[in-house]
C-alpha cells in the first residue's frame, strides 16, 4: 500500500509573538513494515529545521523564528509505503514464550514499556472491572485481544468528552473519550499484568464506506511485544490490528513521547486548527 499523507497545523495567537521555539514530530518512520518514500515540511515563518533521533527513535525536528508572527502554519507532505502480513488472532502460547514472557531478562529489557506513567495509570478497581469480563487464560495475546474487544464494546468515540491531557483512569470513568484515551487506558492493563506495550501515534487510512474512526488527526493505538514476533499493533479505538491501513510516526510510553507538535513562545493564547489528509495511491 502506497499512501501520501498532508498534515496541517495552524497556530493563530491572540497577540504578536516575537519569538518561538518548536518541535514536530511529524516524520513517519522507515523499519521492517514500513518505508518512507519522501517527506518535505513547510514552515511559515520560514524557518530552516534541525533533525535528530530521540531515544525511541522517532524523528524529530526543531526550529526557531525570531521574527514577530501571529500566525504559525506547520504543514507536512509524506509518501509511505507499508507491507503487512496478517497478524493471526489466535497465536499458540508456546511453553518458550511463557518462559519468555515471565524471564527477568524480558522485563529488563522492556522495562521502560512496563511502568506506568501519568497517561496510563489505570487504578486496581477499574482495572477488576475490566478482568471481570476480560478473565485471564494465561495467555497475554488472548488477554489483549480480549480487552481491546471489551474497550471497543463499552467507550464512546467523543471526540468532545476529553482533551489532551486527560488521563486513563478519567476517560475509563467517563467510558468516553479518543483514539489517545483509549490507547492510554489499554496500555495500562496490559502493563498491569508485565506485558511490555507502547504508545504509538500516526495517520490512520479509512478510504470509503468504512466503520473505522480517527482519520480526522492523528491517530494513535498500541504496540505489545509479542516474543518471537515482534510488536503487535493493536488499535482498540476501531478494535482491529493495526496492519496496512495504520501509518506508524512515533513510539514511545504515552503520549508526551509522541506529541506530533510541542512548542514554547513569548505572547498571548493560541488557537489550533489541524487538518489530516490520507490519499491511497497505490494498492499491493
């Protein structure tokens, strides 16, 4: 699948800023499943950006304007191309990848994956309400699979009902929220039972007649790694594998690792328009 991607962001202020220091994350990233074709960012002001690897390997861009602006357009042209292979449901739990999976070595290594932040703290009573549905096979692709069908079956999509800095546990309380709220919450029952998992953010392809949601802006949904395969992506907004259709920008433990646009300026309150266009060009 080849697809080119136009993301939008405009910032208009409430005054004259004379100075801004941004930080986009809005590359989309080349691995095993996916290869960046070309990506060209335009910034009014102009503005000449500096790229580096963060620590989770995202691309990352920052820029300076030193002029006075009251306006600020941030406006990205990618081409992607992405080859999946189906990932199978139903996966063996094999006694190596038990042993795997509860090794201190796993843990060590995917430490990062497990711990809980402020995003996705999920408290022991919501997280029993979801195990009272969910149970537990021992089996953590089964377990997964299962919470993200019980999401999917039980929250809203509202896009009014949160914003971006609610956590897990209030978008569960409210059973309401967006494709990061639900992220949040299934990441932290996943790492509430040591199963190492990742925020991921990135565009979403819905194409026509199509029950999918979250094409509006970025999307975001989870990664679990899964022994012997890899990671696993998992979208609990729409309850399906994150596979062709899912356009992979950054990683990290929640959202703050991930945020597509982060800046600090000298001036008056902004407002933010984003607009997202995903184009199917090529089908495999």
């Amino acid at each position: 699948m080849k697809y080119k991607i136009e993301h939008t962001n405009e910032f208009r202020y409430e005054s004259s800023v004379d100075q801004s220091l941004n930080r986009i994350r809005l590359k989309p990233r080349t691995d095993e499943c996916q290869r960046l074709l070309s990506y060209y960012p335009e910034i009014t002001p102009v503005s000449l950006t500096k790229e580096h690897t963060d620590i989770w390997g995202n691309n990352v861009e920052t820029f300076f304007i030193a002029e006075p602006h009251h306006e600020l357009h941030i406006k990205t042209t990618s081409y992607v191309s992405i080859q999946k292979s189906p990932f199978i449901r139903v996966i063996p739990y094999t006694d190596e990848m038990k042993a795997i999976y509860h090794s201190d070595l796993f843990h060590k290594h995917y430490l990062a994956y497990l711990a809980e932040t402020d995003y996705t703290y999920v408290p022991d009573e919501q997280l029993q309400e979801m195990w009272n549905v969910t149970g537990s096979n021992g089996n953590p692709v089964q377990y997964a699979l299962d919470v993200m069908k019980y999401m999917h079956e039980t929250i809203t999509y509202d896009p009014e009902a949160t914003e971006v800095h609610t956590k897990a546990h209030e978008a569960f309380a409210l059973k309401r929220g967006v494709c990061q709220d639900f992220t949040n919450i299934m990441l932290g029952a996943l790492r509430s039972r040591k199963i190492p998992a990742r925020y991921v953010s990135g565009y979403l392809y819905v194409g026509e007649n199509s029950a999918l949601v979250g094409d509006a802006a970025t999307h975001a949904w989870v990664e679990m790694m899964v022994p012997g395969i890899g990671w696993v992506g998992l979208d609990p907004t729409n309850n399906v594998e994150a596979l062709e259709q899912h356009i992979r920008v950054g990683v990290g433990r929640d959202y703050n690792d991930t945020s597509p646009v982060e800046g600090v300026y000298r001036g008056g309150s902004h407002t933010l328009d984003v607009k997202v266009a995903v184009q199917l060009l090529e089908q495999n």
